[in-house]
C-alpha cells in the first residue's frame, strides 16, 4: 500500500473517527488520521493521512476552508446548528437579495470571533462540549480568524446558502448565527459542506458508495463498511485488489506538500541525507520547512526543528520517489 493521502467525501451522520475507523479496517493500516475534524451533521472534505504520510500532517497547509452552508433564518438552537434544540424564535423580516449580498460582505476581513459553546476547543484539559453538556456557562477566549469572501448562491427565505471562503479555525455555526443578527433575526447552521481544505478538493474526494464499490463492487457502504452486529456480512475482495482501486484517489506527499520550497540534491547530497539525514541549508530564507528533491523524485522534508526520523514509503505513482524522511537541518 503506498502511503500519501486519502480525500473522502464524509456523508452525514457520521464522525470523523468513524471514517478513520473504516479506512483503517479497509487497508489494513493502524496509522490513518484525519487533518480536521467534520461535525457529524456535515459533509465534504476529509483528508486522511495513510500509513506513514501521518508523519507529515503537520507540514500541510490548509488554512484556506470553503464551506457550502445553508443558514436558517427564524430559529436559534443551543448549538448552532440542526442537532440542538431550538432556544429562541424570531420572525425573519423582509429583506431583499441585496441587503443580504451586503450584509454578507460586511463579514469579510480579519477579526476575533469566539468559539461556540459546544466545540471541541478545550479549557482546563476539557473540551467546551462537555462543559455545556452539563449545563456550565464556560467560554473561550476570541480568537483571529479570517473571511476571505462570502458569496450568496440561493435565497429563498427563510434559507439562504453561501460559500464561504476562510482561514482554518473559524466556525460556520458562529457566522450563522452573526448572519442572521445582521439580517434582523435569529438563525442557526442547518446545513454544511466542506468544499475544500488547503491542497483537497471536494473533486477529489472518494464518496463511501465508491469506496464501498471498490472493496465489495456494492454501493450501499453502510452495509459494506459499516454493518449492524447481528448483520449478515457482505464478503470484500482481497487486499491487493482494493489498494489497486484505491490508488487512482491517493495524492502524493509531494503533492499535497507542494506549498513548501524545494531544493534539488546532487548525487552526493543526496546519498549523505538517506545516511546521515544531513541536509543542505533552505532554498529561502528562514524557511521552516523544504522539500528534498533528486531530480523529480522526493526524498524527503527537512526542517530546522526536531528531527522527524520515521520514513515514509512512496512506492511508484507519478513521482516514483524513493522512501522520503522528513530531518532536521545540522549546522
């Protein structure tokens, strides 16, 4: 199984984890993680890391989201969104497309913006969830947050849907509910879909039905991939056969890390990295991190921190590269 990354496009209701739990039970593979969190609601974008490729979350850059979201005017739950319970009520005032448009545009911009009560953020070693489940007024502090635009795509009251283009770290149900205070009411997040995170699109996303296809050619993943206890089991191909189905949807290292800079080793460079994990200097000033190339082939990732030793195993695709190990620059 070659390591990289997996795009899957999470159906709803559904967890992260459990997407995890059935890429692990697909491949075989004890390492797989996710790179952000999905509300079990929400749908879309789930990169996950395989095998070896865990070692290089941290070099991601995903801090551009885009979110398809639908807002509910009239209506505000505990939690922001349709899994809560509704709290307050509104009537949602007559308003036209173009005051919508431009109470839209008054969100985009840098600005703090404080975490939902039920979230994963944690304060004292627990997250805020937990805090509200039982009924305690704990908040975080704002934190900086950034919305790159916010396009209206429907408007058909009281809903109305938008694209939103923004930093890592910003709540949709927070804009949703800001969304509609703007517009006279109240409202909350009825819908979400994760369009995009940093280098993964939606486009390259592996819906479950898919998947599903590829491990027993049955569409009807929950019974493929997630069947009850007393259900009888629908019988998958053997391992080899779905690692060929799946690597047509796997993005390379090098690809999903395509953000940093790269420098080319000569021969003896390159020899004296795979042995020592010595590295030459960054191609630019006070980079954090690089890509170690030999010709079109990634070695590795070096870096001026700690030392990241455990390899990772590329074996063919379109770089053909050789087992690349993320290392730390030696002065």
């Amino acid at each position: 199984m070659t390591d990289g990354f997996l795009v899957m496009d999470k159906p709803p209701g559904i967890t992260s984890h459990d997407v995890v739990a059935v890429a692990r039970a697909v491949t075989g593979l004890l390492k797989v993680g996710h790179t952000g969190t999905l509300d079990p609601f929400a749908t879309g974008v789930l990169p996950l890391a395989l095998g070896g490729a865990t070692r290089l979350i941290q070099f991601l850059d995903e801090n551009e989201k885009v979110y398809d979201a639908v807002i509910a005017l009239g209506r505000l739950t505990d939690t922001g969104d349709p899994t809560g319970t509704v709290i307050a009520e509104k009537p949602v005032p007559h308003i036209t497309r173009a005051e919508v448009e431009r109470a839209l545009a008054s969100f985009v911009g840098t600005r703090l913006q404080r975490p939902p009560r039920y979230s994963a953020v944690k304060i004292k070693g627990k997250p805020l969830y937990e805090y509200a489940r039982k009924g305690q007024d704990v908040v975080a502090e704002p934190r900086p947050i950034r919305i790159d635009s916010m396009d209206l795509l429907s408007f058909e009251l009281p809903r109305i849907r938008v694209l939103i283009r923004c930093s890592r770290g910003t709540y949709a149900r927070v804009i949703a509910e800001e969304v509609a205070e703007a517009l006279g009411t109240v409202g909350h997040l009825e819908e979400l879909r994760r369009d995009g995170s940093g280098p993964f699109r939606i486009e390259q996303a592996l819906p479950m039905s898919r998947l599903s296809e590829i491990v027993a050619d049955n569409p009807a993943w929950h019974e493929v991939l997630r069947p009850g206890r007393q259900a009888e089991r629908i019988p998958w191909k053997p391992r080899e056969d779905v690692f060929a189905g799946l690597k047509p949807y796997l993005v390379s290292p090098r690809e999903a890390l395509k953000h940093l800079p790269a420098i080319t080793l000569s021969a003896l460079e390159a020899r004296r990295f795979q042995t020592t994990g010595q590295v030459p200097p960054p191609p630019v000033p006070d980079a954090k991190a690089w890509l170690l190339l030999a010709g079109d082939e990634l070695l590795g990732v070096g870096t001026a921190g700690k030392a990241v030793s455990e390899p990772i195993h590329w074996e063919g695709g379109a770089q053909g590269a050789r087992p690349p190990m993320p290392a730390r620059r030696r002065h």
